[in-house]
C-alpha cells in the first residue's frame, strides 16, 4: 500500500459530480480529505489517497480526464 497527497482542483462544471467517491469504490482505495476551499467559481480539496500505486494512478486518470485538475503534493498541506 503506498500513500499520495494531492490536491484536486475542480471547476464549477464538475463540482456536483461525486468524483472523489467514485475513486474509492471504483479503485479500492482510501481517501482522506485534508483540507477543502469551496468558492463558486473554483473549489480545491486537498486529500490523501491510500491503496495500490496502479489504482492511484487509474484513478488519477479518471479525474483528470472529467475536468479535475490534479497536483501532487510533496511535503505538508499548507493553507492557502
């Protein structure tokens, strides 16, 4: 099992779609949120997702592909 830290950035014509559910029951994998700034014109959450390094990145895939911008994070979640 391997951990990532990201933060998705969702534009307001994805914002309704349960995308980060569907990551975990589609792909097995834990998601933690960490952090969320929800504004009407921009809403990024910051999670940790935990589960095989293939289904992180599917699911990943799966995100860009519907809209979502998506960023690695490689130290702590500041604010901001």
């Amino acid at each position: 099992m391997t951990k990532w830290r990201v933060v998705f950035t969702f534009s307001p014509e994805v914002i309704t779609e349960p995308i980060i559910y569907n990551l975990g029951q589609q792909f097995r994998r834990v998601t933690n949120i960490l952090r969320a700034d929800l504004t009407e014109e921009r809403s990024r959450i910051a999670l940790e997702m935990e589960g095989k390094e293939k289904d992180i990145e599917t699911g990943i895939a799966l995100a860009t592909s519907k809209g979502v911008r998506v960023d690695l994070v490689t130290g702590n979640i500041e604010e901001g």
